[in-house]
C-alpha cells in the first residue's frame, strides 16, 4: 500500500513537490527560530556562568554586559583599578576579577585579566602555559585556528576593539604568545588574554608597581608617566587619535585604570546587597548578566514571536494546502478506492493508504525543512562572522526539533485522515454505480 | 473440470457455486430485481441477460455482497453472503469472487503489471511474479505490462482488466457488461479471452449483460425481466 501511496504522490508530481515546499518552508523557518534563539540563549548562560555581577563605569548596564561579558560591544568606559580591591574587601565577594580593553590583533579583542578569568569560564591550557611576564599572551583555540600562530609567535595589537584596515598600529609593543588554550565553546577561544600591565604597556601606561601576580597598588601614581610613543599618546592628547569615534576614545585606557571587574559572590546577601549599593553610593555601576540578558532576550522575543507566528501560519497553510490536494486526489479516486474495497482491500488498509500518503508528503516536507534550517543557519554561520561568534551551529540538533517534526507530521496526518474517512462513509456499490 | 485451490477459503464444496433462494430486492417499495431460487454450479459459465433497468446489476452487487437483498438468501461458495458481517463479506469476496467492471477499472498510477501484484497482495497477501507475468501474456499484453492504464486502449484495458480479475485464481468471476461498449469482433474476442482465461484458472463466469450479440455463447443462462411483472428462470 505504501507502493500504491508513492504512485499516486508521483502521478501529480507538481502537486506533490508545491506542498512539500510549502511545509518544508514552515517547518525550516520554525527549525531557524529555535535554533537561533536556543543556541543564542546557551551562548548567553555559557559565557555568564559563575559571573554574578560586573562592574564597570556608569553607562548602559546592558552594554556594560556585552562588552565585559560577551565581548560584543564597546566599554561604557574605565574604572580606577581600587575598584578591585575595594570589591574583593566586601563581604560575599568570592572573587572580583579585572578586565582591561582597547585593542585587538585580526579583529580578536586583547584582554587584560588574571589568570581567574579563563579558570572562571573553564579554559584549560592546549599547550604552551599562562602568561607570567608582560607582553606574554595565551591565546583563545579560535584565534589560534583563526590565524594560525604558535607558540613563541609575536604580534602587534592594532588600537581598538575590533579590526580595522587603516587603525594605528601599536608597532612598539609585540606580544609573545606562550600558551593556547583549549576550545571552550565560550567567548573565551575568540579572546588574547594578557596580563593588565601589558595592556598598559600598549598605550604606554606604567604600572603603578611591577607584582608578579597582577595584584596592584591602589595609589594612581602612574598618571602622568612619559608615553612611548608618538601616535598613541593619551595624555598629550585626549581628544583621541584620527580615525577614531568618539566612542572608541572612551575605551581608551588611562594609568592604573580597568574597564570592568567581573565578580563572583559565595553568598546570596552579596547578591541582593552590593549591586545596589554599588548603583548608589559609588561612581560605578553594576549590573548583573542574567537580568540584562533576560530583558535583552524579552525585547529580542517580541520580535522573534511574531516571525514565529508567521512560521506557525506558514505551516498551518502547508496542511491546508495538503488537505485541499488530497481531498480533491481523493475525490478524483472515490471510483478506484471503491475498487479497491471490491478487490479485497480493507477499510483499515484503505485509510492506511490515504494516511501515508498524507504522512510521506508530511516526512518529506518535515525532512526537507529541517535540512534547510540547519542549511540556513549553518550558511549564515559561515558567511557572517558575527553570528558564527554569537555561537551559531547548523549542525548542532535542538530537542524541541521533535516537537516540530511531530506538529508537521500530525499536520499531514490530520489532512489526510479528514477526506479518508468521508470517502469511506460512502457506499461502495453507489460510488461504483456513479463512478461509471 | 477441476477446481483449483484457492486461499484459505477452500471449504469443499459440493454444492453449487452461487445459489439464490427466493431472490428478489425492492428499493422504495418497487421491486427491482428477481431472481426466485437460481444456482451457478462450478464450472457452468452462467449468462445473465436482462434489458436496462431488469436488475443486472443490482443481483451483481448482491452476488458480491455489496448491497443486502430485502428478500430470500444468497450463498457464495456454501456461505450465506448476506448474513456474514461487513467484514466478513470483504473476506469472502476476496478469497472467492473476481470482479470485471463494464469500464477501466485499473489504478491509473500503477503499471499494468502493478496493478495486477496489487490485487495479488490485497487478495492473497503474496505477489506471485510468474503468475502475473504468464497471465499478461495469456491476455496478449506481454509488450504492455509496464503501461499505464491510461496508455491503453480500450480493448488492451479490457484484457488488463480481465487478467486482473482472474489473478488472484478466484472460483467466481463477475462481470458487469464486458462488452456493451465494444463492436461485434471485440465483443467476441472478448468472450473467447474470457472463455479462455477462466478455463486455464478453472474461475467459474457469470457475466451480466444486455448484449444479446453474446447470448449464443452460453449455454446456462439466467434471463432477467423488467420489473412491473415477472419471474425469471
Ligand atoms: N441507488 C438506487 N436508488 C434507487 N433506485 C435504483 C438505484 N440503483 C438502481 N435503481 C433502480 O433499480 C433498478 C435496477 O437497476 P440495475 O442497475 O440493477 O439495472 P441493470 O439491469 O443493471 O440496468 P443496466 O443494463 O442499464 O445497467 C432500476 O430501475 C434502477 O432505476
Ligand atoms: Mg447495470
């Protein structure tokens, strides 16, 4: 009977391959929208775990998080780097640690932090080990593949946050890689983590002390240190460099200074106490990731739900469609089931036949559409780079797949049992009478 | 002339093949069709002759327990057809009746050679290649069996049809006006190919018609009269 369900899908091939698309279509646009939102979503939680809070200069709190989490945006701006310590002295703080911006090599953005930082997102070192002296770099599994330097390979940091072909070059300053980390499927594999001094270094700031640790003095006695370079001076000359924004120039570092502190708490008080009191009673703001996320995703979701009601639409018109191809199939053919009936086919097997008909249709549309969502995406992936950072991965499977599978599939299912069984409450020996 | 096995369904029977007592059907108050007491022994192809509108195809629908006779019984290969339950109708239709339809009556999706292995399967639950191919071959359509219906001619269609009834080895051919549409040279070739088939199946006919150019082919007939008055036999 399923040979029998082919040949009659095949006889009105045209018909056949219009409602396949037209399913495949609904189905891929639902697959893209779960994809999308679900592995945004887990990028979202995998480069925020353990990161309760982040510091940083009053602003946005939303592009506070992007930039300092997510890496994404530009800095709100810099906080004096006491901030981390006057962090750490706070009861609940489990850890507070520091991130200084402002350059990039190919467009990977240079961070620099303390070696709590990878350990917080789970980086583990590939070969190599982590930066001990200034100007040493470990570098991110992606920036490794990206442009393929080893160990002991040397770069300059080209000024500002992501690539640009004619941006300053800070040629005095080469970096050294001394490790590479291993794939983390976080932000982290996008990064070149360094020491803050080393950061410093690049706009020509002093550290106020030379620690081995990256623990820092608070008195901000490297203001006003000689810069090293001509075409990056900062003190010289505030308002910034040619070719850059306004925007950029708020990113630039000046002495002893960072761009964010991250912070973890060991207790649930810190977290109802400190963001608030940090709001109120300091120039720094905070904010905290999952809240700035979720009302990120909330406005995102607006947006996302109506194309969704759109896919939703797409394939109730798909099964529509279906019904309408095989009631009027099944019209045409009221004289061959009833032959079928007269030779020996059962009821059973006559609404088996339909349903498969309607269920083949229904699988290939649902099987289609999937293969081109992960198309999609996995395409945009790799022509866009911005959504292959933000985590985009044709090839990874969602759960919530099945579920569309199994709408498309009971959709075709329904479209065909609905015209099956008002054939069957027919007379037989009428429709053969009639038929003739 | 033997009767073959045939399914499941091979009950030895002694008695008649179709056997009809007092048969008659009324649709609205009006008697329709009848037949009183009439019965088909194996082997002893039956004409049923009868003007438009005497029955012909109302006593078809009853023999093939499409439709319940309002008055007497009919018994198919020793079974009470018209007490049996719908599905028990549809499995001794399967297992015992073969069906010859007046027009094409072939799936047009399917092949020649498909259609046949469908029957095959619905009826038997097995496709027996050899059978199919030696059938096709005995209905002249060796160099049609991958056509479709629709490619047919009618008089190819017909053998198709034929062969299609008789693949499934049934004990009981029926056939609702075979030839009505054909000219005379057909319409006899026709007969001789069914003639012919049924004996290399040993399939007993019954062929309802009101083609009287058929009529001298048969030795058993059954003569159906327009309804108002009338008994037959
Ligand atoms: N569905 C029906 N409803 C009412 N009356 C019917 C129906 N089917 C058949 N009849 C009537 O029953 C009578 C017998 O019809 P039947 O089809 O058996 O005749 P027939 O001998 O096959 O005729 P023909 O040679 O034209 O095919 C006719 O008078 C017809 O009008
Ligand atoms: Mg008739």
């Amino acid at each position: 009977m399923i040979g029998l369900s082919l040949a009659y899908l095949r006889d009105r091939a045209l018909n056949t391959a219009l409602n396949i698309i037209l399913l495949a279509l609904g189905v891929a646009s639902l697959v893209i929208l779960l994809l999308f939102s679900a592995q945004l979503e887990d990028r979202f939680d995998r480069d925020a775990q353990g990161i309760d809070m982040v510091v940083g200069a009053k602003g946005s709190p939303l592009q506070l998080i992007l930039s300092s989490v997510y890496h994404v945006d530009i800095p709100t701006g810099n906080v004096p780097l006491g901030t981390v310590d006057l962090l750490r002295r706070q009861l609940g703080v489990a850890e507070a640690i520091p991130l200084a911006l402002g350059d990039n090599f190919r467009g990977y953005r240079i961070v620099g932090t303390e070696p709590a930082y990878p350990a917080l997102l789970g980086a583990t070192l590939a070969d190599g080990r982590m930066y001990q002296q200034k100007m040493e770099a470990v570098i991110g599994a992606e920036v490794a593949a990206g442009t393929g330097a080893g160990l002991g390979q040397r770069f300059i940091g080209g000024h500002g946050l992501s690539s640009s072909e004619n941006g300053p070059k800070h040629n005095e300053a080469p970096f050294m890689v001394v490790g590479r980390l291993k794939p983390t499927g976080t932000v982290i594999d996008r990064l070149i983590l360094t020491r803050i001094d080393s950061v410093w270094a690049v706009h020509g700031i002093e550290a106020p002390h030379e620690h081995e640790d990256g623990e820092h003095d608070h008195d901000h006695d490297a203001k006003g240190e000689e810069h090293e370079h001509e075409d990056h001076d900062h003190a010289a000359l505030p308002a910034g460099h040619e070719g850059e924004t306004a925007e950029e120039h708020a990113a630039h570092l000046r002495p002893a200074e960072v761009t964010a502190v991250l912070v973890r708490f060991n207790s649930p008080i810190a977290a109802v106490r400190l963001p608030g009191f940090i709001n109120r009673q300091t120039d720094l703001q905070s904010a905290v990731p999952a809240v700035e996320i979720s009302r990120l995703l909330a406005l995102v979701g607006v947006g996302l739900d109506a194309v969704r009601a759109f896919a939703v639409l797409l394939m109730i018109t798909a099964g529509l469609s279906i019904f309408v191809a095989l009631l009027t199939a099944l019209k045409e053919r009221e004289g061959d089931m009833a032959m079928l009936r007269v030779i020996g086919a059962s009821r059973a097997a006559i609404i088996g036949q339909v349903a498969s008909e309607g269920l083949i249709l229904a699988a290939a549309g649902t099987a289609l559409g999937l293969a081109l969502g992960h198309g999609v995406i996995a395409l945009a992936a790799a022509n866009f780079r911005q959504l292959q950072q933000l985590g985009l991965d044709g090839f990874s499977v969602h759960p919530g797949e099945a579920l569309i599978a199994g709408a498309a599939l009971a959709i075709g299912l329904i479209a065909a049992l609905i015209p099956a069984f008002r054939v069957l409450k027919s007379d037989i020996a009428e429709t053969l009478a009639n038929a003739r | 002339m033997p009767i073959p096995e045939s399914g499941a369904f091979s009950e030895p029977s002694q008695g008649p093949l179709v056997e009809a007592r007092g048969l008659s059907h009324e649709r609205d108050g009006r008697r329709v069709m009848h037949i009183g007491d009439w019965h088909l022994a194996a082997g002893a192809h039956a004409l049923l002759l009868g003007p438009s509108g005497s029955g012909k195809t109302t006593f078809i629908n009853i023999v093939t327990g499409l439709l319940t006779p309002s008055h007497g019984s009919i018994r198919i290969a020793g079974q009470e057809m018209s007490a049996l339950p719908p599905a028990g109708r549809d499995a001794l239709r399967r297992q015992t009746i073969g069906l010859v339809f007046q027009t094409l009556r072939l799936i047009p999706a399917l092949s020649v050679t498909a259609n046949l292995a469908l029957a095959q399967k619905l009826a038997l639950g097995r496709v027996d290649t050899a059978e199919i191919e030696r059938l096709i071959g005995r209905v002249g359509l060796a160099h049609r069996a991958q056509a479709r219906p629709r490619q047919l001619s009618q008089g190819e269609g017909q053998r198709a049809a034929i062969a299609r009834a008789l693949v499934t080895r049934p004990r009981l051919v029926v056939a609702d006006e075979p030839t009505s549409a054909l000219d005379d040279r057909n319409a006899a070739a026709m007969i001789d190919l069914m003639f012919e088939a049924a004996d290399t199946t040993g399939a007993t006919l019954l062929v309802a018609t009101h083609d009287g150019r058929i009529a001298p082919r048969f030795a058993n007939r059954l003569d159906l009269v327009a309804p108002a008055a009338g008994v037959a036999s």
